[in-house]
C-alpha cells in the first residue's frame, strides 16, 4: 500500500454497500409503470418510481427511483436518485446511488455518489464518489473531495482531498490529488499531478490608523520631493 501527502486527519471511512436494484414504490408514491410513455417535462412533489419511459425533464422534492427497464431522455432533479435503468440527460441531486444496470450520460451534480453501474458524465465539486467493484466510468472531468475506486475510471480525475485506490480499482488517464492511497492490487495508469485550487483565496492585510498615516505621510514626502526637482530644473 502507497501512501502520500501529509495531514492531520483523514476522511470518514465509505459506506461499501453496492446498490441494490429498486424495489417496487410503496403506497402513495407516484408510479409511471412498463406500459406507459410521457412525451413532455414532468413535476411533481414526494417519490416518483419510473419503470417506464419519459421524453422530458423530470423534477421532484423527493426521490427518484428508476427501475431495470425504465428509462428518461432528458434531465433529473430530485433529492435522492437511484437508477437501475438509463438516464439520458443531467442529472442533479443530493444523494445519487447506481445499480449494476443503471446508466447515466451528460453531467451529474451530486454530492454523494454510489455507483455500480455505468457512467459516461461529468461529475463536478462532489463531496463523495464511490465507483464499487462493477463501475465503469468514463468521463472528460470527474472532481471529487473524496474519491473511493473499486471499479475502473478513464478520463480526467480530480480528487482535492483523498484518492483511493482499492484491490483491483483501476484509474487511467490525468489525476490531480491532494493525497493518493494505492491498495495492492489496485492500478494506476497515466499522469499524476499535485491538486491545487484554480483560485486562491488572497489574504488582504487590514492596515491600521498608525499604517494609514505613514502611508500619507510618504505620499506627500513624495510630492514635496517633486515639486523641488521641478523647481531645480527651471532654475
């Protein structure tokens, strides 16, 4: 095991439960069963069950649950996402768990990931991402404070916090991280780089009454010393 790059603490162990597929909705739960197709955006409030198909954006304040053979051309919000069928679209949410059959394309925005199922997106600023032992990603920027590789990723990976690479995880492509775990076992394929953020914050000094004056005080010793040159030379 490879460890590197210094600090005092270290993030909060995962949660390694692999998704599970999505069990039928419980009673008052909006249901869009197998036979049913939606040309058009829906909305709605509480939990949503999708087994069949929607054209459209789909929006709620409660859960989304895509069963094995539903499917949503177009894009998801919701407060917690779990697909086992396809997503052809964004897909925004709190907590985002993917099944072994689950797809997802576009952009995700999530701040938790769990997926054993395949992503082809580009996920930005989340807090955790965790790619179980069947995930396959492939993603032109993939930026997470937290990233735990069971699976495989290729593309752009950046992790500000913690990259780790467990028994047979599989990264291939740029990486950017602050810190990098490598299990044995576990493999790392193309180019590694220290993360550091884009736009640091510059520290702006508050200058005190006494700063102040010195500083006008120089200013005009600065024009005084001016004037007598200007004065000398006409002379």
């Amino acid at each position: 095991m490879a460890f590197f790059g210094g600090g005092k603490s270290e993030p909060k162990a995962f949660d390694t439960t692999t998704p599970t597929a999505p069990v039928a909705p419980k009673t008052g739960a909006a249901a869009i069963t197998g036979c049913m197709e939606i040309l058009g955006n829906v909305k709605g409030c509480g939990t949503i069950h999708v087994d069949g198909k929607i054209h459209g954006d789909l929006t709620t304040d409660g859960d989304v649950i895509i069963g094995k053979d539903g499917a949503i051309n177009g894009n998801v919000s919701a407060k917690k996402v779990v697909v086992g069928g396809k997503i052809n679209g964004s897909t925004r949410c709190e907590v985002l768990e993917v099944t072994q059959t689950g797809v997802l394309t576009e952009t995700i925005e999530a701040k938790k990931i769990v997926s054993d199922g395949k992503l082809e997106a580009v996920m930005t600023d989340c807090e955790s991402i965790h790619i179980t032992k069947n995930g396959r990603v492939t993603t032109a920027k993939m930026m997470g404070r937290h990233i735990v590789v069971n699976g495989s990723i290729e593309g752009n990976v950046i992790a500000t916090e913690l990259l780790e690479i467990n028994k047979d995880g599989k990264v291939k492509g740029e990486m950017q991280v602050k810190k990098i775990k490598v299990a044995e076992g576990g493999l790392m394929l193309g180019t590694m780089l220290t993360y550091e953020p884009t736009n640091p914050v510059r520290k702006v000094e508050k200058k005190t009454d006494d700063q102040k004056k010195e500083a006008a005080l120089s200013k005009n010793e600065q024009a005084t010393s001016l004037k007598e040159i200007v004065k000398t030379k006409e002379k």
